[in-house]
C-alpha cells in the first residue's frame, strides 16, 4: 500500500511526496491505523526503520481534522536537546502545508524565544524534560487541550530519572488523551511503568527477536585499552572516505580520544553534554552536512539521532548499559542504508560485552587479529610515545564519575 492510498489529509500526503516518502515502511504500516483510530501504543521497532513519522503522520491528520489551529495538542517528549530539533524538524516537514506550527523546546539556549512562540500559538511541541518542566512550573504551558502525549525513546523516558517529573506532567494533562510509546528497547520493568500512564492496554505493534537492526553488520575486537587509539587511526586511515561516528565512555575521554587523533593527523568533531548548547548543535550539523566526517561523542548521541550516511560506528568503549549498544549500532544502517559497526573490547570490559550478548540474545562475531598485526598497529601509529597521555587517561578514568542523571 502507499501513502497515496491512505485515507490521510491531502496536505499531509503532498509533502510525503515531497519527502520522497511513497511506501511506508513495517512499523509505520503497522502503527498508522491504530493511531488514526485514537488508539494507545506501544510500540517496539529496531532503530532507524522509520518511527518518528510512525506516529508523526497520523498524529498531524487527526489535529486536522479538528479545525483548531494554534492550540498546544501534542506533547513529545525526547531525551535530548538533539533529537528534540530532529523530531520537530520531522513534524515540521511533513506538515509544511498544514497550517499546524511546531515548536522544539529545549535547554541551553535563552527560554524568552521559546515563551514569545508558545503565546503566539503552537500545535505541536517537541520538549526535552527539563525545559518542559522548567517552563510548565513558570506557568508558562497550557497544557488543558493536550490530547496526545508521545514518549519517543520511551524507555529511556521511563527510566528512574524523569519518571517522577513525567507522573507529574501526567496529571495535568486531559484524562482523555492519547498515548504513545516508541523506542527500539524496552524492558519488564519500562512496560509496567508505561501500562500505569495509560488506562486502556496498550497494543504492542511490532517487536523483533534480535534487537539490532538487521542493516547492521556489527563485530567486536579484543583490544586493550592502552592500545584502542592505535587502532581507532589505523581504521580511520585505511577508509578515508567513511562517515565515522565514536562513542566513548566519559566527556573526558572523548576530548582525549580526539587530541589522539589530532596528534596523528586526523581532525576529529567532538560533541557531549559537557559542551555549549549552541556549540552541540553546529558540530552535529557539520558532522551531518559532511564537513568532518569523524564525530567522537558520548551516549548523549546514542539514541534516536538521525544522521543517514554514518557508514562506520566504532564502540572505542563498551556502553555500561547493554540496551546503549543496540541504540549506538542503530545510528547506522539507517532507512534502506547498510552500516557496519565494531567495538573494541579490553580484557575489563568482558563483562559488559556478555551483558550485552544477554541482552541481544545472540552471539556477536568476534573479529580475529593475529598477534602479528595487533603488534604491527601498535609499532606503526604516527603517534609520538606519550606516557604522559596514558596517566591523564587513567587519571580522567579514576575521577570522572561512572553514572551521571542526565538533564536536558
Ligand atoms: P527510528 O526512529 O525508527 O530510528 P527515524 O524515524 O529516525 O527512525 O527514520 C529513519 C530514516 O528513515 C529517516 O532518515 C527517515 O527520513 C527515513 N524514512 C522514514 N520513513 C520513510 C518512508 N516511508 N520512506 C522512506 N524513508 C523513510
Ligand atoms: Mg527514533
């Protein structure tokens, strides 16, 4: 079936032309109905197969078919300050003829801007927890003809952090709304919580047995950690052309990691939370527009970004939390895209690796390197031995905190 034939409004259908959006894909096929109809979801699809305009499309058509514009009726909560300008950017898109307005809120940036657009009206707003409740506590949201919530990246929405702060929210909104969850993870304990919020059952759509996305090619290699740098250059130097996207452990370390790199000549883009706002959003831009194309980051990039020509992810470190790893692969392999991802495992982190095994209830590929090549990376790095760097890395390992809340 395509978009065409879909009972869906005209202005909605011609800017998925635009989009170049004819079919959609599995989760969207699924989903769509169940939303027009008002129905609660909760719904459960690998990364990058399309879940943003899942909910966004039928979303957008039912605020149409109330005339109403400019009233506050959709509130999407995301993790962070990123996804909440790609998943306004979305709505934007695919309501461009509409007359519906989206506004992305977030922290970091001056809140006189975002108050000035929300008293000229908005339909649909995109909000990182933080920001929402700071501007909801200043009475600044109206938030009484609310009649969908969606938590995309639910489970992480979910998680410990902002589920107070979410109950809270709840409260406020109308009775009788809609709810929808998406995330490519959930577990037990998330799926209970998300039955509290909403009062009917919440249908499951679509839920894969393996949660890595079957675009993704992805290994692992038995690297220690003194030794990682090495073979993140030799990667880095033997694809000169690839769109190469690192997730360290720490803010700390992927300073250090891109320093590594600079020293052997390979200009790298860093982004995390410990970065100006302003500063976040132009590096993912000049990563995205192709100007640099290695990024080093944290897991604040991990979920939901966007970026469909990453070709390589490099896990330099393992994630501390299992569903993380399914979340990193995710940023490649994208839509019709195929992506390959490796991550470098050291005798400490063997742990977290069969964490994550358990978690993705499959065997990751071990990718052999023989002793004489592991040895021949090590000898040929065009870095000058500094030992100096090692003990600011152990030194960075041994006071940066391990677990942080994060707060957007
Ligand atoms: P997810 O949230 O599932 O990880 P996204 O919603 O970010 O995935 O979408 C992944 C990519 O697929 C985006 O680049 C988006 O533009 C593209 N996409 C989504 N739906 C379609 C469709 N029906 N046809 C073609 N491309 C699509
Ligand atoms: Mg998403």
């Amino acid at each position: 079936m395509k978009f065409a034939q879909y009972h869906i409004d005209p202005a909605i259908k011609e800017s998925l032309e635009e989009l170049g959006f004819r079919k959609p894909t599995d989760i969207q096929y699924k989903a769509i109905p169940s939303i027009l109809k008002g129905e609660d979801v909760l719904a459960i699809a690998q990364t990058g197969t399309g879940k943003t305009a899942a909910f966004a499309i039928p979303v957008a058509d039912r605020l149409l078919r109330k005339r109403q514009l400019n009233v506050l009726r959709c509130l999407v909560m995301v993790p962070t300050r990123e996804l909440a300008v790609q998943i306004a950017t979305v709505f934007r898109d695919i309501t461009r003829h509409t007359g519906l307005k989206v506004l992305g809120l977030f922290g970091g940036v001056g809140q006189d801007p975002q108050i000035g657009a929300l008293k000229n009206g908005v339909d649909i707003l995109v909000a990182t927890p933080g920001r929402l409740f700071d501007l909801s506590h200043q009475g600044h949201l109206a938030l009484a003809h609310i009649e969908v919530l969606i938590l995309d990246e639910a489970d992480h929405m979910l998680d410990l952090g902002f589920l107070t702060d979410i109950n809270d929210l709840v409260r406020k909104l109308p009775t009788r709304r809609q709810t929808l969850f998406f995330s490519a993870t959930i577990n037990e304990r998330i799926k209970e919580l998300a039955y509290r919020i909403v009062k009917k059952p919440i249908r499951i759509q679509l839920s894969p047995k393996d949660p890595v996305s079957k675009n993704v090619d992805h290994a692992f290699a038995r690297i220690e950690m003194d030794d990682k740098r090495f073979f993140l250059e030799k990667l880095l130097k033997e694809r000169p052309e690839a769109k190469v996207l690192v997730f360290v452990r720490t803010k700390l370390r992927a300073d250090r990691v891109a320093a590594a790199m600079q020293r052997v000549g390979i200009d790298a883009l860093v982004m995390h939370s410990g970065k100006e706002q302003t500063d976040r959003l132009k590096v993912l831009t000049s990563f995205r527009e192709g100007q640099s194309r290695l990024l080093i980051t944290t897991d604040v990039n991990a979920r939901g970004i966007d970026i469909p020509d990453v070709d390589y992810v490099v896990n330099y470190d393992l994630p501390d939390h299992p569903e993380s790893y399914v979340h990193r692969v995710g940023r490649t392999g994208r839509g019709v895209k195929r992506g390959e991802a490796i991550s470098f495992v050291s005798k400490e982190e063997q742990p977290l690796l069969d964490a994550i095994e358990a978690y993705t209830g499959t065997d990751i590929k071990e990718r052999n390197i023989d002793t004489e090549s592991y040895r021949l990376t090590v000898a040929e790095t065009e870095d000058t031995p500094n030992d100096n760097w090692r003990k600011l890395l152990e030194e960075a390992a041994a006071t940066e905190p391990k677990k942080r809340k994060k707060k957007s």
